[in-house]
C-alpha cells in the first residue's frame, strides 16, 4: 500500500513539474534563438556593401588599362621594306622602315615562319618598363623601334606628362655629310629622347617634304595627340643656311685700290637721268663716284662681311664727306647694306 502511495506521488509530481520545466526550457530556447536572429541580422545590415560580382575587378582594371593605351603599332609593308606604323588615338604619327626583304621562297607543305610572326593584326604596346631605343642590332627592326616609342607614349599619358613639353630640335651628330641623314631631327619628351626622324623614320604619308617639315608635323601631331597643346612654329636649333657669295668677274687686271666707305640710292631718284644720260634704274647694278670715267667697272667687297660685288659707274657722287661710292639698290642689297645703309668697303677699279 505504501509503495503505491509512493508511485502515484512520483507520477504526480512528474507530471506537475517535469512538463512545465521542459516547456519552460524550450521557451528560453525559442527566445534565445529569436535574439541571435535579430543581432545576426542587425549586424548584416550594418556592414557596408562592398561585395563584387566574380570577374567584375578584372573588367574594371581592364577598363583602366585600355583608357591608358593611347598608342598602338600596325606592322605592314611598303614596297619591298618591312614597316610599322606608330598609331596615337587611331591617327598614324609615324612609320619605321626596315631593310629591304629579300626574295620569300617557300618549299612546297612548308609554313614560314616569319609570316606567322609578322601577323597583320595591330600590336597594342602597354605601359611598363621601356626596351631601350639605342642603336643596337636586336633593337634596329622597325617593330622594336615602335613598340618602345609607343610603350613610351602610353607611359607619359598615363603619368599625365604636359603635352607642350614636346618638342623638336636639329640634331648634329657631328658626323659626316653622308652619315648626317640617319639622326638630323630628334622629337624628345620634356628633354628626354623619343624618336629621331630619319631616312627611316617619316609621316606615314608618302609625300616629298622636307625632313624638317616631316619631324615638325609629326611633333605637333603628338602635342595635339597627348594634350591639345599648341603647335610648334619651327624646329629648333635650325642651322644657319650657307649663302651663296655673288659670282663676280675680273674683267681686267685690278689697276687701283680704294678704301672708304660705300653708301647707296634709289627710291627719289629712279628714273631720273644721270651724269652719264642714261635712265636711273635702282634695279640695276650701277653706282656713282666723283671721277672714275662712266663705263669703268669696279668690284666692291663689304670689308665686314667679305660679299662682293661688280658695278658699272654711270653717275656722279657721293656728295657727303667720308664716302667713296654710292651704290644702287640693288647692289646694295646684295652686298647687305640696305638696312645700314653705309658700310666700309674696298674698291678695286677694274677698267672699262
């Protein structure tokens, strides 16, 4: 009897207690999980949204590269000379020749292989390390020569180099006349070499202008190009051209020397009459002196610059103290003394 009492106690409590805790537990657990829900999701929610999709970094620094290649190479022939053409924006700058290919055969099933190397497709040259550009026999090909100056260019637009530091000098190697040609004009980038315009190296063009005239418009192409920058005028450091000396005549052998000073006439008294009665005309190579007889000819030289010039006398004069002859116009413009006006001369009387 007593252990049924305390059976049924058991069962009793059991059932009054067990119950409840275990509802009570699943509860806390429930409340428990609903919390972590919410801090997980407040958390989410708080940090910022930086997810990329796969392959989308890869385009953009794809997108940053190709806005920094502005300049391209086109490898083709011209003639019977391999070449490349420098392209900035779409637009030919420069093209660079190659020797002279000799006579392609092929045997029969066979691929060359050059062909396949010199693909016709463009070659985008990227930014980076530069190849050097110095005259060595790896670096003399035309594709090598491009390829550095454009892997150059593509560097300088994307460190954002100024456009009018482009320039365009003469440059004298100091070798002879023959071996002058090969670098006479150099296009460099804020003093620093690019490109020599050569025999080599010319517009992409085939025109027949000058050297200086190629190595400027491509000059400008590039500050134009590169920057918008305004174009240059002239290429600097531009020899002095020779001048020719006047091809004078000793008519006779030199009978007399005078030294003194020449001065000259025209405008006021062109088509006047002279000592001598003929018609003044300034345009001519005369002059007057006090006494030589009309017709006598004399040879003048600027003692400053050593010109020289043969005159026939037809008038009277100078009239001003300290001058011995007075030239015509045209005289004293091919003696150079138009714009002084007077100049120290040596006159030798040659005769009639």
């Amino acid at each position: 009897m007593k252990k049924q009492i305390l059976l049924t106690t058991v069962a009793l409590l059991t059932t009054a207690v067990g119950v409840p805790l275990s509802c009570y537990a699943e509860s806390l657990n429930a409340d428990s999980s609903r919390d972590n829900r919410q801090e997980i999701s407040s958390a989410v929610q708080a940090q910022p949204q930086n997810v990329e999709k796969v392959g989308e970094t890869q385009s953009r620094g794809e997108s940053k590269a190709k806005e920094a290649t502005v300049a391209r190479i086109q490898p083709h022939e011209r003639g019977d000379r391999q070449a490349v053409t420098l392209y900035v924006r779409n637009i030919p700058v420069l093209t660079f020749l190659g020797d002279k290919q000799a006579a392609k055969t092929t045997k029969v099933g066979q691929t060359q292989s050059a062909e396949n190397a010199a693909d016709k497709t463009t070659q985008v040259a990227t930014t980076g390390k530069l190849p050097s550009i110095e005259p060595t026999s790896a670096n003399n090909a035309p594709i090598w020569q491009a390829a550095a100056v454009a892997a150059r260019l593509n560097q300088i637009s994307a460190d954002g180099v100024d456009a009018s530091k482009i320039t365009v000098k003469w440059k004298d190697t100091g070798k002879s006349n023959a071996q002058k040609a090969s670098e006479r004009y150099e296009i460099a980038i804020d003093g620093r070499k690019l490109v020599a315009v050569d025999a080599d190296t010319r517009l992409p063009e085939q025109n027949k202008k000058k050297l200086s005239d190629e190595a400027l418009q491509a000059t400008n192409r590039l500050r134009r190009l590169l920057g918008n920058a305004p174009p240059l005028k002239e290429v600097a450091g531009m020899p002095e051209p020779k001048r020719s000396q006047p091809q004078n005549i000793a008519f006779a052998p030199v009978r007399a020397v005078l030294n003194g000073v020449a001065s000259w006439y025209g405008p006021g008294f062109h088509g006047n009459r002279t000592a001598n009665g003929e018609t003044y005309n300034q345009n001519a190579l005369t002059a007057a002196h006090k006494s030589l007889p009309f017709g006598t000819r004399v040879r003048v030289t600027h003692t400053g610059t050593g010109r020289s010039i043969v005159v026939r006398i037809n008038d009277r004069g100078p009239y001003i103290g300290g001058r011995i002859i007075d030239l015509s116009a045209a005289a004293a413009r091919v003696l150079g003394i138009a714009s002084s006006g007077v100049a120290p001369v040596r006159v030798e009387i040659l005769g009639r």
